[in-house]
C-alpha cells in the first residue's frame, strides 16, 4: 500500500479547529432561532471574555480550574483508566487546602503556609483516588464505576463534614469560616496594583502559575520518564506492558494517584485563591468538564492548556451572553455541549475530509511548483 | 503473463479498474482480474498487498471508488453483501463467523430463515444440507453446537453456509491458516468436488504449496496493483515469490548440523491449569542444549502459548519447576518477567501486535519495550531519549529495519519490519535462552528469509533456541529436535531428518506413527 505522510500539524491543529468551527456554525443556528444574530453573539462573548481585565481575568481563572481537571483525566487516560471522579477528587482537595489554611493561617508566615496547603490539596485528591484505584487493582472494579461513585460519597462526606463540624457556631450558611487573610493566594490585579499595573478586580490568582508548572510536570513524567514510560505501555497494550515485565497493579494506582493529587490540586485556585472558605458544591461540574477539556485537548499539556482557554471563554463569554440578552443560563452548557459533540464524539467525520483537502491541495501546489521550474 | 484473451471461456467474475483509497491509503490501484467459471483461482501477495480490501469490494464490505465488477458477464453494482449473495458470491472468512453455541443448522440457517415458523425451515435446510454434504463430502454433525466441534468442521460449516444460500462463487481468505495437514488435505477434496460441479472458487492465502497444489490461475498482487496472471501448471513457487516481493527469493534454509553443547534450559513435570479450571499444560518435560533449536509443533491452542507465558515469567508456575541459567523456578520460587529477563532468557511473543509491540509508540520506544528501566536508556530522572534513538537507530541498520526511522510510529511499519524490530530487540541483549513464538506470522516472504538466518545464527553463536510455530515447514527447517504438542501434552519427539508433514500432522492428531514409536523405543533402550 503506497502511504503519503499527512504532516501532524494537519490532524493535531487543523482538525479541531475544523471542528470548533462546525461547532460555531451551530451555535450561530441556536443563536438565530433565539432572534440573536451570531455575529453579535459572538462580538459579545469575546467582549465578555476577553474585552476587559475584568473579563479576562475571570476568563483565565476559570481556564486554571479546568487546567487542573483536565490533566487530572488526561494522566489517567493515558493508562486508559477513565478516572471521572475529578468532581469529587477536587472536592475533598478543597478538604486539605481548606483544613491547613483554618489551622495555620495567620499563624505561619504564607511562604510556608502554600507548601502545605499544595501538599494537603494533592493528598487529600490522591487518597480520594487510591480506594478505586486500589479496587480497580486488585478487584478489578472498575474505575468508572468506582469514581462516580466516590463522587457522591464526596459530596456528602463534605456536606457532613461542613453542617456538622466546619460550620462556625451560630453561622446559618453551610460553609467554613473564613480564612485567614495571610492564607490567600495573592490576586493577580492586587500584585498587578503594587508594581503600577491597573487592573480590574477579577478572581485570577497566582495558582495560574501553578496549573502551568503542572502542565509542564506532566508533560515530562508521561513522556520522559521510565514511570511514564509504563503508564502509556499499559494503557495502549496491557498484555505487552505485562510482557515487558510492568507491574500492572503498582502503575495502575500510582497512576490514579498522580490523577487524583491533581484534581485536588484545584482547590488551590477556588477556595485558597478565591472563595477563602469551604463552600457547600464549590466544584460544582468543573470535574466533570475536565473530561471533556483532556478529550478536547487529545490529553497533552499544550491541547489542554488550549482547550481549558477555549472553555474558559465559554464559560465567560457565554455568562456575558446571558447577561446582554436575557437568554437563559444554560445556553453555556448548549455551546459545550455542541464543541464536545463536534471535537470529541464526531472527531472522526472530520478528519478524513480533512486529511483528504490537504493532499488534494499539496497535489495542486506540487503541480504549480513543478510547472514553475 | 498468459493472456486471458481466450473468449470461448466464460468469466465468472472480471473486474475492471478497481480503485479504492482510505484517506492516505492507496489500498487497490487500478486492479484487473479474470476469473473463469469454474476454476480454483489463487490470490497471492504479501501482507497489505490488497488481497482483502480486493474480496471486501466483492464482497460488498466496500465500494469502489472507481471501476467495475462484472459478474457471470453482466455489470453489477455490488452495493452490500446481500446483493453478493443474491449473485451468488459466498465468502468464507479468515475468522469463523459462527454462533458458538448454536448447531451446525441453527448456524446454517441463520439469517436465511423462511417463513415464520423455524421447524419448516430447518427441515428444509437438513434436506438441501444432506444433498451438498454428500455432493462434496462435507460431512458435519447438524445437531451439535458448534463449540463442540474441530476447527476443520467449523470451516465445513461456513462453506455449506455459503453454498446454501446459492454460492456459486466461493471466497476463501487464508482456509488453512488453523487446519492440520490432513484437514487441509480434506479440504483441497471439497474444493475440487466444488469446481468439478461447475463452480468458482477464489482463494486467498500466502502459502505457494497451496496455491501449486490446488489452483488453475494465480494472480498476484503486490502493494496495491496486480503484477501478474499466470497458469499455475506454467510456473513454479519461484516465480511466484519472485513476483510478490519483488526480488528474488531463497525459499530454502541453508544451515549447517548442530553442535549442541551443554543444557541450559529443563523443563520438568510442568503442568499449569487456566482460571477456568482447564488443564492447558499436562506434564510437560524437555530440555534445550546449547547450540540446538527444538521446535514444538502443533495445532495452535494446544498448550504452546500458556508454555511460553510460564518459560517467560508472564504466568506463575503452579505445578513442575523450570531449570534455566543455573536457577531453579517452582511454585515457590517465581520470576517476574523482568527478572527472566535478567538471568538470560529473551522471548519472542508469539503475537507481535498482542505482545510484543505497542503499536501507537514509535519504533525507538517499541524497541526498549521490556528493557526500558536498563541503565542505558536511563538519566537520572528522565529517560535518555538521545540514547535511545541512537541505539534503535543503530539496530535498524544492522538488522535492515525498514524504513530506517526511529520516530516512526510503530503501526505505520509493515509486518516483516515490526517483526524485526522485536527480533532485534529481544537478540541485541545476547540472551542464553532464546524463546521464540511464531517467528514469521504475517510476515513477508523476504523478510522471512531474514528472519529465519538470524534464528540460525543464535543457534550456532551457542544460545539454547525454543522455536514454537504452527508452519510446518518452518519447523521442519529451522528445528534440530522437533517436539510435537497436543492437548498440553507432548505427543512426541522426531528428529528432523525423519520428520516429514504426514508423520507431524498425525502426531498433530495425537496418533503416534509406528516409525516414531520404534524411535522412541530405540532411544529409551
């Protein structure tokens, strides 16, 4: 069989930005059935997401969440476990950060106060992960039963845990007290304030930094170590990892591990760098759009970076939406929903036609360049 | 090339400029093929030829992108099977497509049922079933779930399934791939009542024997395009070679007598049982001189697989002990995969794709598989990606990897090349013992060659070869000692210069032959 080399720059950023474009074509048809013209639609999402420091720095706060929740789904998938527990992981994350910052905030200086917090966010997700992980292990249980639900085990675990024993006396709303203000992560426009820099008050904090220091971690474990080197081994073809003399049971859970601490890792950006408190569904889905940012993003650092940007902009772009128009909220969840359907579920329609446009246009180029000489 | 331009002869099937591509694929170039009514017709090439994606556009699995299909003469759109069927195509695929637990005529029938009632259509179907069997001696139990019968019945099976609903062009793809000799043997009967009654029959394989032993025309294909028809009475297993590669072939081992030394590796009383509480291996003992191959023949799924999995450290011992590099492995003393590794012992899986290989890694990761926590390959906390191009690099040139990219992704490298690669890698770490598991499944005539001077080359550089395969002619070349499996058990031992297919195949059958028996006595005298 003869094989032309299609370059990678074809499948890996033409493709799904083919895609996004479908994406936005029916978006733009959702738009015009609701007497919206898609072309403001859109002026007024990219205003709302990116129009001001306002807007953007909700745009990119929201984009570190994602971050976080995407690489958490993306460590475990590539050892082909679909750890979508991210919810719950992140939740009991905000444990860990939430219990170091009530106990040793104001009382340590923050310099050794982050450490912690970023320890007991990761532990806390890791533990929350190592029971499926060890269930999927040992029992063969398996993850994506075992994750979703430790995910409602989670969520009342918290609720308890907040009603019954982090809730201040005499407080009526169900959440913790508030932290320390030397427990917080700095805001981006109060450091942007202090060097002369004017921004608007928007939630970005320094945990962005943090969501890109782990991005680029993960990049290097899943493809430069030996470590990560098993994991792909496992989760593209057990039985070769299992010739190859990988012990499936130890991978399979230090994989859900490095999963779940970063979920937990979350919680650094909600509740240390924005809420200050343990809050009751303070997740509230972001866990859950992680799978869909790793799908989006093919799993790599880089794509999930982009693909966290991409529903970053959604999520404020599209609350900006709803705000101009008075069109109901859950238009947000229609325009995800249609980029998951067209980037992840019908990614294959496109990539043939894709595939094909490009060597019928190389042929064409050939053709031209050869007439020229 | 003889012309088939003889036009008192009918056509069953002409094809005219076949084309089809997927996506970057170039699967069938402008293909052309006549097949005469009422002849055995061979389809040769080697893997990725386009023999399958050929039969599928027949078929109607596919559609063409460009050409025609003539059927009996007349131009057909073949749109899916059911119009195939309905001109009277039958195909019988590599992979049984049988309902394991429902009878031979439960399985005939389905699909092809009549009216509402099953009872009157299988009355009607045991009477037309009991007509073709006899025609053409495919003699099947009708009323016996099909799990329960030999491979060589299942394929009984198919090809009645075939003729009931009005075959009278018959596709095989690889038949005797998983027979014995002897059903085989049976089955070259059947093809030839078939074609006597007046029908087609297209077979697809890569076994030259076959095609010289049974077909009229061959045509062979190779990347994609037909390169030749000729009548097989006007050529011979050469030519025929020559045409698929490309190159000229040696289809003979040239290798020298063993000079087999002390004993590396023992197998003693090895019995294993699977989860299911079968007994998969029944008290297996033998032994592998250094400086000697010893090949294990059989039927797949006789116990050869689990035999290798135990000798490699990939399933727990549970029963006998394994004597290898001076250590002694039993129940209580296990290795890990990694650790058989290390005191010596390479293993070439016999599934390269299921095993051997990840396929979405490229060839330099693919190439450390099982070796990749060596120091060699490793910095201190990243892995020395330089290194390990560098080194893989270095091998595809010394073993002929082609092509010579390291980077490439390892699924994009054909079968032959991928087999090397596991080849190399298992070699390149100058083991003791070596275990070798179908060497060449699906792989290309030429690099068989290659691949079969290299297992000689270990073997006379002194290291202790287990050749397992289902060729027989590849065991009958490669092997010093030939050991035959049936049931987990050993049937036997022939020497090579005694062994021929007859006396293997019946062993194959668990039925010692006399010469053997007499052999054995002798040695045990």
């Amino acid at each position: 069989m003869s094989q032309q080399r299609i370059p990678a720059w074809v499948t890996v950023i033409g493709v799904p930005l083919v895609n996004i474009l479908l994406a936005a074509i029916v978006s733009g048809f959702v738009f015009m059935y609701l007497n919206i013209s898609p072309i403001d639609a859109v002026k007024t999402m990219a205003y709302g997401a990116f129009g001001s420091s306002y807007g953007w720095g909700y745009t990119l706060y929201y984009t570190t969440s994602f971050i976080f929740t995407g690489l958490a789904v993306a460590v475990a998938f590539h050892a082909s476990l679909f750890n979508i527990g991210g919810e719950g992981q992140a939740y009991v994350g905000a444990l860990g950060v939430g219990l170091v910052c009530l106990l040793l905030g104001g009382k340590i200086p923050f310099l050794l106060l982050l450490p912690l917090s970023i320890i007991a966010g990761g532990l806390f997700g890791a533990l929350w992960a190592f029971i499926p992980a060890w269930l999927q292990a040992t029992r063969g249980s398996h993850v994506v039963i075992t994750t979703i639900m430790f995910n409602f085990i989670a969520a009342s675990f918290m609720a308890y845990l907040l009603v019954e024993v982090l809730k201040p006396e005499g407080s009526m709303a169900v959440e913790s007290a508030v932290f320390h203000e030397a427990s917080w992560i700095p805001k981006i426009w109060e450091l942007a304030g202090t060097m002369g820099i004017k921004m608007q008050r928007s939630p970005l904090n320094l945990s962005i930094i943090w969501a890109l220091i782990c991005s680029v971690f993960v990049y290097f474990f899943i493809w430069r170590t030996k470590w990560g080197y098993e994991i792909r081994s496992l989760g593209q073809n057990a039985s070769a990892a299992e010739y190859a003399g990988i012990n499936l049971n130890k991978t399979i859970i230090m994989t859900m591990l490095i999963s779940g601490m970063l979920a937990g890792f979350f919680a650094l950006n909600v509740v240390q760098g924005e809420a200050h408190q343990i809050k009751l569904s303070l997740v509230n889905g972001m866990g859950f759009t992680g799978i869909a940012v790793a799908l989006m993003g093919r799993n790599h650092p880089i794509g999930i970076v982009l693909a966290s940007l991409l529903f970053g902009f959604l999520y404020q772009g599209g609350g900006e939406l709803q705000f101009e128009y008075g069109v109901d909220p859950r238009i947000i969840v229609v325009l995800q929903g249609l980029v998951i359907l067209f980037s992840g579920a019908l990614e294959h329609m496109t990539k043939h036609p894709v595939e094909n446009a490009y060597l019928k246009l190389s042929q064409l180029v050939g053709k031209q360049e050869a007439k020229g000489a | 090339m003889t012309a088939q331009t003889d036009v008192a002869v009918q056509m069953a099937i002409e094809l005219r400029g076949i084309d089809k591509r997927f996506g970057a694929v170039h699967a069938n170039k402008n293909i052309d093929l006549k097949v005469e009514k009422g002849t055995i017709h061979g389809i040769v090439g080697e893997n990725g030829a386009g023999k399958s994606t050929l039969m599928s556009i027949i078929y109607g699995f596919y559609e063409a992108d460009k050409g025609e299909i003539l059927i009996d003469e007349k131009v057909t759109k073949i749109s899916d099977s059911k119009v195939a069927i309905a001109s009277g195509i039958g195909m019988v695929h590599q992979h049984f497509m049988l309902i394991q637990n429902f009878t031979a005529l439960e399985n005939v029938i389905l699909g092809a049922e009549s009216g509402m009632m099953l009872n009157v259509s299988m009355e009607k179907a045991r009477k037309e079933l009991t007509r073709l069997a006899s025609e053409y001696g495919l003699d099947v139990p009708l009323d016996v779930p099909v799990e329960q019968l030999s491979v060589g019945m299942q394929q009984r099976i198919e090809i009645l399934k075939a003729l009931y609903r009005g075959a009278r062009i018959l596709i095989l793809d690889e038949p005797t791939g998983v027979l014995t000799p002897q059903e085989a043997e049976h089955l070259f009967k059947v093809l030839a009542a078939l074609k006597e009654q007046g029908n087609t029959v297209i077979i697809i394989t890569h076994k030259l024997q076959e095609i010289m032993a049974v077909t009229d025309n061959v045509s062979i294909m190779r990347r994609g395009e037909m390169v030749g028809h000729v009548k097989t009475a006007e050529t011979n297993r050469e030519q025929l070679a020559e045409l698929m590669v490309g190159r000229k072939v040696l289809l003979r081992v040239n290798k020298t007598e063993a000079k087999p030394a002390g004993t590396l590796l023992k197998v003693n009383n090895l019995s294993w049982t699977d989860s299911a509480g079968v007994l998969r291996l029944d008290n297996v003992n033998f032994n592998v001189r250094a400086g000697e191959i010893v090949g294990i023949a059989g039927v797949s799924g006789n116990g050869q697989s689990e035999l290798l999995e135990l000798l490699s450290g990939i399933k727990n011992i549970q029963h006998g002990s394994i004597e290898v590099s001076g250590k002694t492995l039993d129940e209580n003393h296990q290795l890990t995969p990694s650790e058989v590794r290390d005191i010596g012992v390479a293993h070439i899986p016999e599934d390269r794709h299921k095993m051997g290989l990840v396929n979405s890694f490229a060839a330099d990761e693919a190439f450390i598989l099982g070796y990749h926590r060596n120091d060699v390959y490793n910095a201190k906390l990243l892995m020395d990606q330089a290194a390990i191009k560098n080194d893989c690099a270095e091998k595809m040139e010394k073993w002929d990897v082609r092509p010579q990219d390291p980077k490439l992704k390892t699924a994009n490298f054909s079968g032959g090349n991928q087999q090397k690669l596991v080849i190399a890698r298992e070699m390149e770490q100058s083991p003791d013992v070596l275990l070798v598991g179908q060497p060449t499944r699906g792989v290309d005539i030429g690099a068989i060659e290659s691949i079969h001077n290299r297992i000689i080359e270990m073997r006379d550089a002194g290291k202790a070869v287990l050749l397992v395969s289902v060729e027989l002619e590849e065991i009958m070349s490669l092997a010093d000692r030939i050991l035959v499996m049936f049931d987990g058990k050993i049937v036997g031992e022939v020497p090579t210069d005694v062994a021929n297919e007859q006396i293997l195949g019946l062993m194959m059958a668990n039925i010692v032959p006399d010469e053997v028996k007499a052999l054995q006595k002798e040695a045990h005298s």
